[in-house]
C-alpha cells in the first residue's frame, strides 16, 4: 500500500468519525499539531474525485472547505447523485 492509500484511508476514516472537518483540522488529527495540509491535500483530492468523500463551503480562508462522507450533505439529508 503507497502512502497516499495508507493517508487516504485514514482520512477516510476520519471524516467518517468526524464528518464536517477543514483540512487544516484533519491534517492536526493525523499528523499532530502544526501539521501543514499539504500532507494531505493530495490523497483528499484523490477522495473527492472518487466520490468517497465530499465538500461543502467555498474553499476560502474565511470559509473553507468542510469534508463530508459522500452519503451526508452535512445537514443530515442523503447526497443525490446528478
């Protein structure tokens, strides 16, 4: 396993755990404090283009992007597809 798949899969996982986190958030919860997210900025564009997790916000610094499994809008309602 290459260690994109080893950090994707751990995203995954949290995101699952802990639906509605910024980048910068999931990058302290793997990697500890200070941890810079482009260490994982990769292997999460790699879930999001898959499908496996989703976004919300506009990606700013005042509103960042918040990751989301692909079946929860974060709202609580389902994802519909197309």
């Amino acid at each position: 396993m290459s260690r994109a798949q080893t950090v994707g899969t751990r995203l995954s996982d949290q995101i699952r755990r802990a639906p509605g986190q910024t980048a910068a958030e999931l990058a302290v919860t793997l990697f500890g404090p200070g941890a810079p997210t482009s260490r994982i900025q990769f292997p999460l564009e790699i879930l999001v283009r898959r499908g496996k997790v989703c976004r919300r916000d506009r990606g700013g610094r005042t509103t960042p992007y918040r990751y989301f499994p692909a079946q929860d809008r974060g709202d609580g309602a389902p994802l519909r597809r197309g």
